[in-house]
C-alpha cells in the first residue's frame, strides 16, 4: 500500500495513510515506535503523533519509543520529544522515551546467526566469519505492535537507507555496525551509493529474518519515508510506503528507493574541479558530515586532482564520543589498501572506524609505498589546521570560504550539504 506523489505530501494525506495503516492492525494495547536519530531530517515528528492519536481510538494503553541510534550519540530528553513530536502532557498515552546504546550487552540479546558460508560469498571473500545477529532486546518485550519508522536516501553503505537497516544495525550491537560498514568499504563504497539490490544489503536482510523470527507472531510493520529538504531546512514528505513482516519492509523500500532516486539523485555533465558541501547543523560530528564526501565519489564526478570541501564552522570533533574520536585520531583518514594493511598488523582496530576513515578519504591505492587519491577532501570547521593535517586531511579556514567564489564551471557550492547523491549524466 502506499501514498506516492513526485509533489509534497499534505498532512491530510499522511493522516490518510495512517488511517488505513492503522485500519489493518488488530486493537494493540502496548505499542513500541523505533525512530531514526538526530541526524536524520526526516518528519518522524509528523507521523508519531498522529499514530498515538488513531491507535488511541483503538484501545491503546502505552507508546514507548526507542531512538534507533547506531553508533552516534544519545539524544536528549528535549531531542526525542522534538525528533518523535510528542508531548508527554499531551499525548497521554506516551510510556518511555528509549536510547539504543549498541555498545551496552545489557540491552542486547542474539536473534541467530549468519553463517560464514554466506558472509564469504557476500563479500567477495573478502570476510570469513559468522555474524552473530544481536539486537535490542525491547524487540521482545510485552508489545502487540512494532512500529518501524524510516527514512529511504541514497546510502553509502547498503545502496539506499531505510527499511530493514533500522532494525540491523540499526537496534544492533557493535560487531554488528562494524562488520557491515567493513564489508561495505571492501565491497566499494562508490559500487554500493544508490543501487538497491546489492550483496550488502543481502546481509542486513538475512540477519533482519532472523529477527523477525524472534519476534515471533508479534506484527512489525513498516513506515517508510521520502522527504526532501526546503529552502528554511523543513523536511518535505514526498513519499510514505508501509507493509508489514520481511516481505512488507521490502516491497515498502523498493517503492521507496524508486521515488529516492527521483529526488536525490544530481546529475552532472562534466567533473567537478572543486565542491563545497555545506554541512547542516544536524550532522554535528564529521563522523556525520563525512557523508558530504561519500556523495561525491561515484565515478567522474570529482575530476583529478580535485578537492572535496566539508564546510562545517558548526563542528569541533571527529566523533562525539571521547573514546571513538580518538580512534580516529590515532588511525587517520587512508585509503582502503592502507587500512586493510593496518588492520592486519593490529586486529584490534575498531571496524567502524576503520570503514568511516576509508569513506571519508576515499578509496586510493598505494604505490611504492606512498598512498595515491584521485582529489583530496578538506575540512573547514572549528577542528584545528595542526588537527586536520595529522589525520590526512586538507585544511581550509571556514571564515574564508564564500559561495560567490565557487561559481562557474568545474565549481560547485552545494547547500544543505550531504542530501544530493551526484552522478555523470549518460
């Protein structure tokens, strides 16, 4: 079922939808909504409210939310009831407002495990181990229904967002987060941004049945969205796919992933000298706003020798947590060859950073020893030139930057950097 249109979605239309949603559920009395994060500029908050209003009218007694964060940061009090709409005092029905810490076993359980055999065969060979699917345990609480809310955009890692990746890893752990970020860097980043079908995606699929297994009879639908953003930086809905088990979450992102590639795909017809991406507030960590460089790594798009700018006066860490910013630090921004060779001599290293460094810097190779790229990227935020350079990056002053001076062929100045997948035309 869906509600599509290449113009906005009114909020009529999203109550609509809803309706219907709605209309297809049994009278669920304890309801559990898991929502993206703040670094998503989605209307979650549209959609939240208008759920507790129509599940009121069938018999609802509590809505707990929990803030599928992946690896990033907690989101405040303030932070949820904004993300999710809701006002305790006026939505009375609302329970608990809950953060998923992917790195606290208490709130984990295993679902089941993805063979070897099949994680080999998904990444080229590249990995040979099983996957131990964990997730949060909430998923198996005192809930008749399990709202899955979504946003669908291109992504660097499983082709398109949304879907299934909110459940894994979305609500994962972190061996989880980390082997599907490495496997997607070893796959190619620029092989993977905006394809549906691809063997990452395989593997996020596969552990997700496995978590619909645990669920067991208990209904987990999916509320999938498209939006694009304003010129005052609103979310628009262009698009609200929903279905219900394994087979509803993919017909609502193939729906999805179509009407994304309508309106986040930027062709261009010949390659860029020099891009700025200006980073929005939203993504306040470069661990976020690295997505301004994944975007602009398809093939011919970035001619030789260019530059990649993140402008982004906003931000002053490389992660928001101590523990991974260090991480970082310690490693740097290389190049995949380099990476993998440093993840052999130190098997310790954390995955996700090792993926996050590679798809920020880009792919590069190694001659003689030296590391090669097709165009640098540089960062222009209130992280230090001395900083940047010791990680391998490029600096640039932000107070320096203006939009005037990136017009004109071989510029390009992109605004709310980090939505816009580019591509050559033809």
């Amino acid at each position: 079922m869906t509600s599509m249109t290449p113009a906005p979605l009114s909020n009529q239309q999203l109550f609509e939808t809803l309706g219907q949603v709605v209309a297809e559920c049994k009278r669920p009395r304890h309801v559990l909504v898991i929502h993206p994060d703040y670094s998503r500029n989605d209307f979650t908050h549209r959609l939240v409210p208008a759920l507790h209003d129509l599940l009121s009218e069938r018999g609802l007694e509590r809505l707990d939310t929990l803030n599928a964060a992946g690896t990033h940061r907690r989101m405040s009090a303030q932070e949820l009831c904004s993300k999710t709409g809701l006002d305790p005092s006026r939505h009375r029905r609302v329970g608990t407002f809950f953060n998923h810490d992917y790195d606290a076993p208490a709130q984990l359980l295993v679902a089941g495990v993805i063979p070897p055999e099949f994680v080999t065969e998904k990444t080229a060979g590249h990995l040979r181990q099983e996957l131990a699917v964990t997730v949060n345990r909430l998923l198996v609480d005192d809930y008749d229904l399990i709202v899955c809310i979504s946003g669908t955009v291109p992504h660097e890692a499983l082709g398109f967002s949304g879907g299934t990746k909110l459940l894994f890893p979305g609500i994962s752990g972190p061996e989880v987060i980390g082997l599907l970020h490495w496997a997607a860097v070893l796959m190619g980043i620029p092989n993977l941004i905006g394809r549906l079908d691809n063997p990452a995606r395989d593997v996020v699929d596969a552990g997700a049945r496995l978590i619909f297994k645990r669920i067991g009879n208990r209904p987990a639908l999916s509320l999938n969205m498209v939006y694009a953003e304003d010129e005052h930086h609103h979310a628009v809905p262009h698009g609200l796919f929903w279905g219900f088990g394994a087979e509803g979450f993919r017909k609502a992102l193939e729906q999805a992933a179509a009407l994304s590639a309508q309106l986040h795909f930027r062709y261009l017809d010949e390659p860029l000298d020099v891009a700025v991406q200006q980073i929005p507030r939203l993504y306040d960590e470069v661990w976020t706003a690295g997505k301004g460089s994944y975007k602009l790594q398809r093939p011919g798009v970035m001619a030789e020798g260019g530059e990649i700018i993140l402008y982004a006066p906003h931000i002053d860490v490389f992660h928001s947590k101590p523990a991974l910013d260090s991480a970082i630090r310690a490693l740097g921004y290389h190049g995949l060859d380099y990476v993998v060779n440093h993840c052999r001599n130190c098997p310790d290293v954390d995955r996700n950073v090792a993926a996050h460094v590679i798809n920020v810097r880009g792919l590069g190779t190694r001659v003689n020893g030296q590391e090669r790229f097709p165009f640098r990227v540089t960062l222009a935020s209130k992280i230090s030139a001395e900083d940047c350079r010791a990680v391998g990056l490029d600096y640039r002053d932000p107070a320096t930057l203006r939009r005037e001076d990136f017009q004109g062929r071989g510029k390009l100045w992109i605004e709310e950097g980090g939505q816009w997948l580019y591509a050559r035309r033809g």
